[in-house]
C-alpha cells in the first residue's frame, strides 16, 4: 500500500531564519515558495538531495512553543542520512550549530548525532 514518505510538514516561528537554515545551512532545495495572504503566511515546499522526500516549512503567527524536547508526545526528531557524519557535522559546527556528541546506534552500528533547527526541533544526522 506505502511506496514511501512524501514530506514532513514543520512550523516555523522566523521564516527567513527557517528558510536560510534549512536552504542555505542544510542545503536542501527549494521546489515551490508560496505566500498565502489569507493566511498571512509562506509555505516552502523543499527537497532533500535524493529528491526523495519533501519538507513543507509553513509560517503561522503565535504559534505555541513544542511543550518538551525531545520527548513530547508526536514526532520525535527528523532525521537525515549522510554518507559522511563527521564532515557534516563540522559543516555544522562551522555555521555555529551545536550538535550533540557522536553515539553509535546500539543494533545497527551506525553513527549518528542530534543538533537543533533555529525553533529547537530536534533533528538527528544518521551515517549511511
């Protein structure tokens, strides 16, 4: 019935920080950049480098804080393969993104770390 996901919708407080983060910092590619008047509000449609999978990044005004990180109930963390984690981290590191130690994942024996987007989503680098 499932062929695969087709996006992960986030909310943002800062537009342009949210779109420079995951534009500029992340590198993933913009598809389609809509203003909605009636909503006052952009929705970003994105896509990550194997084209497999979007992220949509909406903008509403006065949006309640996530209540805890990174346990609250609903989606956990976003996380992205990399084929290289500790290249990617340093390309964090260098635009002053901190990112949590490396750990090795205990069943698969892949390495992976967790780092923050600008609204303190958790998202997580898994090697591949």
């Amino acid at each position: 019935m499932l062929s695969g996901i087709h996006h992960v919708a986030l909310i943002c407080s800062d537009y342009q920080r949210s779109k420079h983060f995951y534009v500029t910092v992340l590198g993933l590619q913009i598809i389609v950049e809509n203003f909605r008047a009636e909503r006052d509000s952009y929705k970003l449609d994105l896509s990550t480098p194997d084209g497999a999978t979007q992220i949509e990044l909406f903008s509403f005004k006065d949006r309640p804080p996530r209540p805890s990180y990174p346990e609250a109930l609903g989606l956990r963390h976003l996380a992205f393969k990399v084929v290289d984690l500790d290249k990617a981290v340093a390309h964090l590191q260098s635009n002053n993104i901190q990112c949590e130690p490396i750990r090795v994942d205990e069943y698969t024996g892949k390495r992976f770390t967790f780092f923050a987007d600008p609204d303190d989503l958790p998202l997580e680098l898994y090697e591949s």
